[in-house]
C-alpha cells in the first residue's frame, strides 16, 4: 500500500466527531470513517494520506478530541501491508458511503 492508515480511538461520539473534523481540516487525508465499540463507549476514527499528512491529522485529531474527552490511543501505520487493506474493507466503517 502507497498510503499511511491514522487511527485515533477516543472516549464518546462528540470527541470523535471533532477528531475526525480537525483531521479532515488539518492535513489533506481522506476519512474512512468511524467504528463505534460495543458497550465501552470508545469510538476509532479511521482516515488515510501520505506518511506527513497522517501525523499530522493524528496529532491534531487526538489534541482536539482530547479537549472534548479523552484520547485512548493514537497510531500512524506507513504503508500497510495489503492484508491490513483486507481487513479495513472486511467492515465498512459507518458514516462514509
């Protein structure tokens, strides 16, 4: 894969809501989408670009949903390897057509 995978795994909807916004607006990547999980409240958003602009749109996603709640986890993977795109479209991530 020619792309970097940015993951930010935070606490409520609203915290990942504004993640994914300062994301989208801070570098140029590409939201996937987000993926609530089951009864613990955390949400992951998922977006892609290159290696520079995904650190960037983490650091700024994490910073941002971290005034609104709390960041859990952050992770930047440069160039996944093709089983990691397998498993990225094994689940569509809700909020993306």
């Amino acid at each position: 894969m020619n792309y970097a995978l940015g993951i930010v795994e935070v606490v409520g909807f609203a915290a990942a809501m504004q993640a994914a916004d300062t994301a989208v607006k801070a570098a140029n990547v590409t939201l996937l989408g987000y993926e609530p999980s089951k009864g613990s409240g955390m949400v992951t958003v998922r977006f892609i670009g290159n290696v520079g602009a995904v650190n960037a749109a983490v650091d700024s996603a994490a910073e941002a949903a971290n005034r609104v709640s709390s960041v859990y986890s952050k992770l930047v993977i440069p160039k996944p390897a093709e089983e990691i795109d397998a498993l990225l479209k094994a689940k569509k991530a809700e909020g993306v057509d």
